[in-house]
C-alpha cells in the first residue's frame, strides 16, 4: 500500500507494507479519509498516536471498502462500505478497524462524505448526548460552528429539537450555518447577548468559554471539545455553584476500545439514521488527492471554510 | 414567638410574630436548629434569603414538632416530629415548611441530632448522588472532611461501598473522621498521593480543588459546594479533556420549591432509613439555647470541631 507518512514535521506519500487485520479487525481499501484538526499537532509532534496504531501514519477517520476481515469478524465482509473513527493510518490506500467501531455507509453518501462524517459526528453525538444530556426544547450555543465538529453539532442539536446559537467568525460563513440549523448565528462575543445556554458545545477554547459561562442557564452543562483559541481559563467556583453548572471536557482517541465501540453503537443507532434519510449532511468543502496530503493540510490550516477537507483515493 | 434577629451585623433575640402557615405549609415548633456556613455569610450581609422566607431571620434548617398545618396539606399532622431544609427563619422557637420539605423524624433520633441533619446530609446527597452519579467500587475524595458536610459525605459514600479518602486539617481530628468511615485520612496537600478519584466532593475550595485535579480518574466528576478558601482557579482545559472530567458546583439555597421536594423525597427515601437504622449519625459537636445564638456562632466559628454546632429551644 502507500501511506501518508510524517518525518520531520513534513508528510511524505511513499509505500508500506499492507496491514494485516487481527482477529476482530477489518482490512479497508480507504477510499476517503477526512482531515482534523488534530492531524496538524500530530503533524507538529504533540499528539502521538495512541499504543496499537501506526505511529508515523496520520488519519483518524476513513471511509473505505472491506477485503478481508479477521477470523473473528461477524458484522462485516468483504465488499461492505464501511467508515470508522481510528486511532491512527487512516491517510493510507489501506487501513484496518476493529469491526465494533465500523458503521456501514449509506448506499446513497458519496464517498467523500463518507469519509468526513465518522470522527466529526461521533464527536459532536458524544458531546452533546453522551455527556451532556442534550434534549429538546434545550438551549444549545455551539462556539466555532463553521468547521467540522461545529457543523455537525449544529445539526445534530437542531434535529432533537433544540434552540441552536452558532458563533461563527467569518461573516460570509453565517448564511451556511443558518442553512444547517441554527436559529440563531452570531459573532464571537455577543454569544452573551443570546442565552440563556443549557449546554455549550466548547470548540475555540478558552476566550469563548469565558464569554460564554454568564450566559448559562441554571444546570447548564458545558463540554470542551476544542481548545485551539487558548486551554487556560480562569474559572470563579462561584459561577458554576450559583447556577449549579458543570464543565466537562474530552476527546474520543484516548478512549478504549469498548468505549469507542459504546460511542459507534450510539451513532449507528441515533445518527446513521439521519444521515441515510438525508436529514444530516456532511458539508465537504475540498477534496485532495491521498499523494496531495500536504496540500490538503494547507488549505485546512487556512481556515474560512464550511466543513470538512477530506482525502480521497 | 422569639426568634434570632440579624441586624446591623449582629445577632438580637427578639419577640416576633408566629409565622401563618400557607395552603401547602406546616408551622413548627422548633425544638433544634443546626448552624451551617451559609448563616455566618448571611449575618456579614452576603446571602441574603431567597424571596418568601423571613429577611432578618437566620437559619436553614431545623427540627421540630408540628404545631399547625395549611388547608391543602395531607402528609403530616400536629404532634408529628419534622425536620427539614427550610429557606431561612429557622433559628426561631416558630417556623414553616412546605411538607413536601418536610422529612419525618426517626423515632430514635433526639432533637439536637434531628436540628443538624437536614441541610448537611440532603447537600452531600445530592452533591455525591445526584450531581456526581457516585456508586459502589468508585474512589471518593471528601475535601475537608471534618465539618458538617464533610462527616455526611464521609458517611454516605462509604455506607455506598465507595473507597473513600478524606481531607482534614486538624491532626486530632482524623481518628473521628476515620471512625465516620472513611477508608483514608490525610493532611490537605497530600491528596494527590492518595489517588486516583472517580468523585470529588469539594468542601473547601480552589488550593484544594486544584491539589487534586492532577489526581483525578478518567470520567472523573467534581463537584464543588465550599469555597471558603477560595473561589477562583487557573484551569486548564486540556486537563479536563484528557480525563474526560467534569467539574460542577452546586447550593441547595437558590432551587425552586420543586427541585427542594425532588431532594428531600431522594433523602427520604435513601438516607432516613440508614439514619433510622443507626449506619449513619449526625456528629454533634456542640448544642447552645437558641436565645445564644451569638455565643453559637463564635463556636462556630473557631472551627477544630467535629460534626454540627446546634441551636435548641
């Protein structure tokens, strides 16, 4: 196979050796395979992958289709379409996942789609579900919604039937989150301005965090997701004791495999739904080449775009 | 009636008339009325009384013996033994409750106990159960654990089966915290070795809520209800994230009278029976008549104590 490889801070396109499924793993022909934020730190040397995962080849979400599958495998075959959340290889023309965080691909999304849905989706679900208890009739800002968790979340908040405020810094992004859901889009810092939040969706960080916590309702629950604008907040006990509020935070690829098994059984049966009825979306902002990936990163890194950057073979 | 009056900072023993009891509410003669934390920020002016409870009156909890009830109450009767978390007026020889606030006293429990359980025990339930979801098997830290809500946690964790580890101060205090059940007791600032925490029940504040993030499991929850040694922290985020913690903070004082009945009915039903059955007790450290209340507050005040100072008639 070829893989995206990184040396030295850079990313260099050259061949390995095909992996071999383990047991319950599947063998994937990547056809599609979505960039994240966390790719550029990996990329710069401060996010290792976790133990069990390639630790050169970057990519944690990929779309492809199965040729060959461990002895213990029962969900998946050969010729199935699948996309999973990995916890690294993903940016390669072959990949392996274990069959319980494989979700099958509905026989209508394209495969870049496909391949920019798993780890953007399954994060905002977690977040917002998971742990923070979101339902309707709720109050939800998601802070830094024009990119890819942020899209996600705005649509997944707006199917249950809550209020969705979308702060977005781009004002020619606005209309196209408005598009996805949200009631209400506005610039960062007047997210104050339009609480009270039940739950906070956290993707900048800190500054947004701040601005955000005298806005939250009375057993407001806030979820840091991304820290990008900054991770240290100085945080008055008071304000979450008076409104009897929580912070919580997380990411997805720390977890153990039956954790990430939990949070794919939870989007196979809450969110592929949505996704094969047409009622979610993977907005896909540009496709690149898997040999191209360092041009891909590029225009990640440049910003102003709605969705995601996705890889394709 | 006589009742303890806050006024210009001080504490007055003054006539006053009795309360009239509401549709939903009972008038009781008080027989023991527990101090707590909250009553000495009220004297300095700080936490004045939610709206409908007496102004100038101190005291948020009591117990005593039903002398009258309102024309919609069905669940108790004159001569019934109450005690309860009341918004204000306790520390009086007359107050009111709504009976859905009302908890029946356990036949065996004398008066100073019954005056000193309401608050503290129905705050560490609620913190430990149902803010930090804590169950059996999990690690508990009780920051400082010798006053009031610290000796409640202490013992509802453990009669839990969660391993529990205790924060207290004085060094003479720590075989009592112990005999409360706690499996270790430690000096502030050690805590850390002591680790890892599930839960953290947070009595005291910043230095001690930032002493022991370091220390906290994956899926660790924190929930704050004392800041006496400060309020304000440097958090990062990231650690938030990479345990995926959560850090809430929480009063009883402010919620509706409905989220007050959801409390008492989880006590009633979790708690009284092991107070009835002796596996939990009310550490009384002290008792004063009620027309003493200032000699009360100084005892209160000069801390090394074990459990509750307590007002009776």
């Amino acid at each position: 196979m070829h893989a995206v490889v990184i040396r030295d801070g850079r990313l260099h396109w050259e061949e390995r050796d095909d992996p071999v499924p383990g047991d319950t793993e599947l063998l994937v022909e990547v056809k599609a395979a979505g960039l994240n934020g966390a790719d550029l730190v990996q990329r710069a040397g401060h996010y290792p992958a976790p133990p069990g995962w390639p630790t050169d080849i970057p990519g944690m979400e990929m779309a492809g289709e199965v040729v060959a599958v461990g002895r213990g495998v029962t969900l998946f075959g050969p010729g199935d379409r699948v996309m999973a959340v990995v916890g690294g290889g993903a940016q390669a023309t072959m990949a392996f996942v274990d069959e319980s965080h494989a979700l099958a691909v509905p026989a209508s999304l394209p495969w870049p789609e496909a391949g920019g849905f798993p780890e953007v989706f399954s994060t905002a679900y977690d977040a917002l579900f998971t742990q923070a208890g979101l339902a309707s009739g709720e109050r939800v800002l998601v802070s830094g919604a024009a990119g890819g968790v942020g899209t996600a979340g705005v649509q997944l908040a707006a199917v249950t039937g809550a209020h969705v405020v979308a702060t977005v810094r781009q004002p020619d992004r606005r209309a196209e989150v408005a598009a996805l859901g949200a009631n209400e889009v506005v610039a960062p810092g007047d997210e104050a301005a339009h609480g009270p939040y039940d739950v906070v969706l956290e993707l900048v960080g800190a500054p947004s965090l701040t601005a955000a916590l005298p806005a939250v309702a009375t057993g407001a629950r806030l979820v840091v997701i991304g820290v990008g604008g900054g991770s240290r907040i100085d945080l008055d006990l008071f304000s979450l004791m008076g409104k009897r509020a929580r912070i919580g935070g997380s990411t997805l690829r720390a977890r153990s495999r039956r954790e990430k098994a939990n949070v794919a059984a939870g989007v196979a049966r809450h969110v592929l739904p949505l996704l094969a009825s047409g009622r979610l979306r993977v907005p896909v902002c540009a496709t690149f080449p898997l040999a191209e990936a360092e041009a891909a990163y590029a225009r990640f890194t440049e910003g102003a775009k709605l969705g995601k950057v996705v890889l394709v073979a």
